[in-house]
C-alpha cells in the first residue's frame, strides 16, 4: 500500500471510531445521584426551619409576599443574631430561574406580624 492509501484508511476507521462512541454515549442514561434525595429528606426532618427557608429561597419574588417565609426569615435572624449562635451549616445554593420580565407597579407590601409571645 501506498502513503495515500494508508492515511485514507486511518483517517476512515478514526471517523468510524469517533461516530460510534458518538453514538454510544447518546444512547446511555443519565444517572441521577441516590444521596441527593436522601440527604434533603434528612436535612427536612432535622430541622424544619431548614426547610422552610429553602422552600422560601426557590419561590422567587413571590417570598417576601409569603406569610410562612417572614416567619421562618424571622426566627432565622433571630437564631443567627442569638449571642453565641453559629450556624452548623450553610444551606444550599437555590436553583437559579429565568427572571420574569419587569413590572411597572411594585408588590404590594405585607406587613410584618409581631412574634407570638412563647
């Protein structure tokens, strides 16, 4: 064989090679990790304000207008801002969404409830 020839050869079985892990890798499915829903549901059942606050941090704008999210902002400074108080752990990143487009009147404002006497 000739140079010409022998570099067309290598050049086809490489292309060949290429489209058929090409072809393998779309074929497979995506694995989804098991320990992402475990360690949310443990993390749900040890602390509910936990919850809460990342429930609070994937609504959006709708939170600050949420009842629920000013209490559970509210216990949660008064947790941080407590003398001696750290936090054990950072909460997780929230999903980033697409902002909505922008509108030409503000939210309504809510105002804040006193904490219940305990």
């Amino acid at each position: 064989m000739d140079g010409k020839m022998l570099a067309r050869v290598g050049a086809i079985v490489f292309i060949a090679a290429a489209v058929t892990a090409t072809a393998i890798e779309m074929t497979r499915k995506e694995d989804t990790p098991i320990y992402q829903s475990v360690d949310r549901a443990d993390a749900e059942s040890v602390d509910p304000l936990r919850a809460e606050l990342i429930r609070c941090a994937g609504i959006g704008e709708a939170g600050p207008r949420d009842r629920s999210c000013l209490r559970a902002w509210a216990e949660n400074r008064r947790r941080f801002l407590a003398p001696g108080a750290r936090p054990a752990e950072r909460l997780p990143e929230a999903p980033q969404s697409p902002r909505p487009a922008a509108t030409t009147s503000p939210a309504p404002a809510v105002p804040l409830q006193p904490e219940e006497a305990r």
